[in-house]
C-alpha cells in the first residue's frame, strides 16, 4: 500500500505554513527551490511534553493495553483512511471545515477517522495532540499514524496537523492558497523542523470496524 502512495508527491512541491482551527491565523514561509460505532477518543490529563522530535516509542505493550490485549487492525484501517483521504486531494481548505465542502487539518483528519474507523477525535489540534493514545518516534511512524507541527512561530505550541502516509510522506488540508487538501513529504526542511510529535491513536480503534466499500 505504502508505496503506491509515495509517487503522488513531487520533490518540487512548494512548502507553505498551514492554520488550522481553534488558531491564530499565521503567515506563508518563502517557497522552496529544488461499524461507525461511535467511539470517542479521550484527551490524556498530562499535557503534551513542549519538545521537538520527541524519540518515546509506542511499545508493543503499550498498543495492546489499549486494544483490550486483541491485536487491532491498524494495516487494514489506516489503509480505509488513507484512500479516502486520497480520494479527497484538492477538496479546498475551509477555516473551521469538517466535509468535503471544504476542511480545516483537524476537520480532515477527524472525517477521516470518523468515517473510516468509527472514531471520534477532539475537534482541535491543541485537544487533538493530547489524546490518550501511544506516542510513536519519528523513525518507527506507520501509516495512519497522526503528526502534529508548530507552524505558527512558537516552539513546541502545536497549529496543525496531518496523517502519516508511509515513505516520510504525509496528508493534510492546508491552506487557501496551497490548494487544500495534499500531499507533503516529511523529509522537506520545513516540515522536519516544526515536527513536534506522533500518536497512534488507531491504537483505540473499535476491535471490529465495518470498513466502507
């Protein structure tokens, strides 16, 4: 599955600062050269450790804590997540934007997670990055996994997010301007800088999903 998605990404793609909802509206950076069961996610009461590139692994244990000891379908749902979501690129960016009439990141990857894996993730990315679900370092990512970024100028604050898609590549709703919903690359300077961290929250997946057809 992962590699199907890594052409779709050209190295030349512009890399521009993205807002999202419950934030401050932040500015563009230069470009560069070259079933449905309702299951709500609940926010962790320790608020997220204010470091970049975080290194705290999920741990085997871990992940089976919160599946209930069972083994959950993270390969089967990420990719139910991953192609809806592709099927999506170009949907227009919408400040506060939760359908396909346009989304903001967090409005994206809450349709997303909602739609695909009967889950319901808080509405922000200031809530969302504090959800109860293992934390995953940057060198162990798989896809489905969330990323958050500082984009607004202040260290470690988190404005937005996306969904990790495999081979350093990721997608999101941006902005305007960029085009909406798209395809980054991890590895572009801009990104790896304002990377704070990564969670599993497919770890707290319903065990038994009705994927859509």
């Amino acid at each position: 599955m992962l590699n199907r998605f890594a052409p779709l990404v050209p190295l030349a793609l512009v890399t521009l600062l993205f807002g999202c909802a419950a934030h401050s509206p932040v500015s563009e950076p230069a470009p560069q050269q070259p079933v449905k069961s309702a299951v709500t996610a609940q926010s962790s009461s320790v608020r997220y450790l204010e470091t970049p590139f975080q290194e705290e692994s999920a741990t085997e244990n871990q992940l089976a804590s919160f599946a209930d000891g069972k083994s959950y379908q993270l390969p089967v749902l990420a990719d139910s997540i991953l192609e809806r979501g592709m099927s999506l690129i170009g949907t227009r960016y919408r400040f506060g934007g939760t359908s396909e009439a346009g989304f903001d990141c967090s409005g994206f990857i809450g349709y997303l997670f909602r739609e695909e894996a009967g889950m319901n993730l808080p509405r922000s990315t200031r809530e969302m990055i504090n959800v109860d679900a293992p934390l995953v370092s940057r060198s162990n990512l798989k896809p489905g996994d969330l990323l958050f970024f500082a984009t607004n100028g202040r260290r470690g604050r988190v404005s937005h997010a996306g969904i990790y898609l495999g081979d350093d590549q990721f997608i999101h709703s941006s902005s305007r301007r960029s085009g909406g919903v798209r395809v980054d690359s991890l590895g572009d300077s801009y990104w790896s800088k304002t990377f704070i961290e990564a969670k599993r929250a497919l770890a707290m997946a319903p065990t038994i999903v009705t994927a859509r057809k």
